[in-house]
C-alpha cells in the first residue's frame, strides 16, 4: 500500500460521502496510510482501483519524492542556456532571469532554479514549470483540441484522469456560477466562443505553449453538467504527460481551494 495519502486519495472517488467513517476521502486516504483504516471500508472504491492501488509499491512520501525530483531538475537547468530557452518556451530572457507566465502571472528563474513569482510555489507548479523550459519542444500550438486520453501516454498512465481533475472543477463549477469570470478576472483566462456545442468556453495558459480549453456543459432537463479540459495537439511535445497531469489535479486543487476560501 502507498505510503502517500494523496496516491491512495487520486484513486477514491473523491466524493467526500462518509460512508467510511471519515468525514472526507483525503481523511480515509491519510488513515489507510497510516494503516488506521483498511481500503476496504471504502465501499464506492471500484475493484480495478484496488487492485491498481495493491500493486503499487510502497512510496518515499510526496514530499521528499517531490524535492528530490525538483533537485534532479535544477541540476539539468545549470546546463540550459536560458536565452535559447526562452525563444523556444515563448518566454522573456533578461540579465541572467528567464520569466515565463504562468495563468497570466510571471514566473522568474536564474540559471540554477532560484525562483521568484506571486504564485504559491507548489510541487504541481515548479515541477512542471522547470520541466518545460528543460525538454519542450517549444511548437507553436496548432488550434486542434485533443482529450487528455488522446494525448501520449495519457490513457496509459492516468486513467483515472477525468475524475481526478475534470470531474472536480465540474463540481466546482456546479457549485460556483461565477467560477469562468474569475478564471477569467484572476488568471487571465480568456473566453471564447463555445466549443464542441458547451454552454462556456475558456482558454487558460498555465505554461506559454500550453494552452487548455475548459468547457463546460450546465445540467439541462435531467442531463447531468459536464466539463472537458482540452490540449492542443501539441501539448505532448512541449510537455510530458507526468506534467500534464501534475498541471491539471494543481490547478484542479487550487481552484476548489480559492473557492472554499473566498466563496
Ligand atoms: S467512503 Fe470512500 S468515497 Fe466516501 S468519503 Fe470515504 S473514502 Fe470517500
């Protein structure tokens, strides 16, 4: 069993229902791992989960795994020439400081990863962010939209991908009306006309080359709300598909986090 809450907490429905016991899943989560609670007081976690969660070997806690990761990545920006990166990434290069914006909002680093931004410097954001200015290919975004399970390795690795992140910021959004004006307002989300017949459509930047596309479908005579997060065609060259996911349950996270906080 995973040492980890939060990799037993990706795999729960996430649902908060108390039907364990505890009062929300990341609880249950953190009481299995501590060998509190056995998974199988869980009676909604489905049996291919189980069973992907009884295979995974033991893990360092998230973390040190995350430092460690983050050490490894520094180490490889030493030999990054940022002026070069900066021109593939869709950044800015100036004495010594390459800044790149991340949902509308800059982020700065020095040759050995020192950085300076307003953002909370969570492990969803630096691991990505120093990711991509090491190894994206740095294309320029087509327009084509793909589902996360067409990107590479996307299906494969996550498929628990549209619970962990689409189906909480549908729920946000549910519950928040407002949630694609303060996208817009906050993160310099921009909204465009809607796609794929959805009712909303916004385009969010968190990395320059990164484009996604949130659309949102309101509940309608009994047909349940639904949302989709679309990537260029693109976005498994500029980013692996570990960053692409880390993005997105981030961002999923910090919204509902943002939400709870200011209503
Ligand atoms: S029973 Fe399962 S889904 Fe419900 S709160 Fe507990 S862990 Fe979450």
């Amino acid at each position: 069993m995973p040492a980890n809450p939060l990799a037993i907490f990706r795999h729960l429905e996430q649902s908060n229902c108390r039907e364990c016991g505890e009062k929300t899943c990341l609880a249950f989560a953190a009481a299995v791992s501590i060998g509190q609670k056995n998974l199988s007081a869980c009676p909604r976690l489905s049996a291919a989960a189980r069973a992907v969660l009884a295979d995974e070997p033991p893990q360092v806690p998230a973390s040190q795994h995350g430092q460690q990761h983050v050490e490894r990545l520094k180490a490889e920006l030493r030999h990054i020439d940022l002026r070069q990166a900066a021109e593939r990434c869709g950044g800015e290069y100036h004495n010594g400081w390459l800044t790149l914006y991340i949902l509308g909002k800059p982020c700065v680093t020095d040759q050995n990863g020192n950085l300076r931004t307003d953002l909370h410097l969570n492990y969803w954001l630096v691991s990505p962010f120093l990711t991509y200015i090491i190894g994206s290919a740095g294309m320029a975004p087509s327009g084509a939209w793909l589902n996360f399970r067409d990107l590479p390795g996307g299906m494969d690795r996550y498929p628990h991908f549209r619970r962990q992140a689409e189906e909480v910021m549908r729920g946000l959004a549910d519950r928040q009306p407002g949630l694609f004006a303060d996208l817009v307002r906050i993160f310099s989300a921009k909204e465009l006309p809607p796609h794929f017949g959805a009712d909303i459509s916004v385009l969010l930047l968190p990395l320059p080359k990164l484009p996604l596309l949130l659309s949102y479908w309101r509940a309608d005579e009994g047909i349940a709300s639904e949302l989709h997060i679309h990537f260029d065609e693109t976005a498994g060259r500029n980013l692996d598909i570990d960053s692409i996911h880390e993005i997105c349950t981030g961002m999923a996270t910090m919204f509902g986090r943002l939400a709870a906080r200011h209503g």
